[in-house]
C-alpha cells in the first residue's frame, strides 16, 4: 500500500489537523506494515495559486510552451502523479475562516485537470482518479459537524468526488476553541473514530 498525506495547515509544526493525519497514518501503518508513505506539507513547500500566469501555461499547447510555462505546468503534474500513484490519501484540513486553507485550495486546483484527472463526455462529467481510499482530518476550534455552517465537508465531497474519489470519511476534532476539557475530549473523540478505521 502507498499512503499520500496531505498536509494542508499554515503551520508547519503544532498543527492540529496535521496530528491527527498522523494518526490516522500511524493506525494504516499498524495494519498495512509494510506501507510506503509519502508526506507533502503544503505549508513547508507551497504550491503556487492558479493565477494568470498559470492558466497561460496550462491553456498553451504543449510544444509551445516556453521553459517558465513548462516549469508551472510541470509543478501541477508533480501532484497529480503523486495522487495517481497512492492507494490511499490523507488530508489534514483546518477550518480557517469556516473554509479550508489557500494551500488546499491550491492543492485541489492544481489536480482538478480537464482530460487527466477528469474529462467532460456526453454523458457529463467523468472524474479519472479512480479507486483511492481518501481520509480527512478536521480540526476546527468550534462544533460545526452536521450543521449548515459547515462548509469544508460539503465542498470536500463534491470536488473530490468530480475527479472519482469518493470513498471518503471523515474524522473530527471539533470544540478546540473552547477549553482545554474541550480539546481533550475532541482529540479523544478523533482518536477513537481512527481506532475503528
């Protein structure tokens, strides 16, 4: 098995949604131990957003390119291979503002690729990354599971599920805004959702 792990907080070090990718990396490792795992920390090593520049390089035909529109577009290829080549993928996902971070966004925009990672036919849209167990680590400072304020597991079903990842579940660490009984019971909570994994 190859696990990807994602993660996508500001913080390179004490991020909470990072400890519990960890963990649910640590358990898949218990029951998988001969696993390869690749780690990419988008806060350590940004992706840049998709800007002018960007869609210049992407919507330019391949050899006419030039070197600095090659590079850009070789970064997006860079993540999509890695996406491709894992069985399973584990996000850590802050709420920041009750959305996800800049650097998932950035993340999700550069493997949402028209005729890679999905293709529109007649049918309508078909994703191409197919077969892939996806994880998501959500750490929130306040409660937003099942309610209309959360945003973040809405939006995380409908993209991934565009490109066909749609073996998806959640674990949460909700109320981390709200005292230190509160923080431990939601990391205990989190825990325990993965012990069952």
């Amino acid at each position: 098995m190859k696990i990807l792990q994602i993660n996508s907080a500001a913080r390179t070090a004490g991020a909470n949604s990072t400890r519990i990718a960890n963990s649910i990396t640590a358990q898949l490792c218990t029951k998988h131990p001969n696993a390869v795992v690749e780690v990419r920390d988008l806060a350590a090593n940004p992706h840049p957003a998709l800007d002018n520049a960007a869609l210049g390089a992407l919507f330019t035909p391949a050899e006419q390119r030039t070197a600095e529109q090659a590079a850009r577009v070789a970064l997006d290829d860079a993540l999509i291979a890695q996406v491709q080549s894992a069985d399973t993928v584990v996000l850590g996902v802050p709420m920041y503002n009750f959305g996800i971070s800049s650097q998932l966004k950035n993340w999700i925009d550069a493997i949402a690729k028209a005729g890679v990672t999905f293709r529109y036919t007649e049918a309508g849209p078909e994703g191409l990354i197919k077969g892939k167990k996806v994880y998501v680590a959500l750490a929130r400072g306040g409660i937003y599971r099942d309610t209309p304020e959360d945003s973040q597991v809405p939006y995380l079903k409908k993209i991934l599920g565009f490109v066909s990842m749609t073996d998806i579940q959640f674990i949460y660490a909700e109320g981390l805004a709200l005292g230190q009984e509160s923080v431990d019971k939601a990391f205990a909570d989190a825990q325990t959702e993965i012990d069952r994994l």
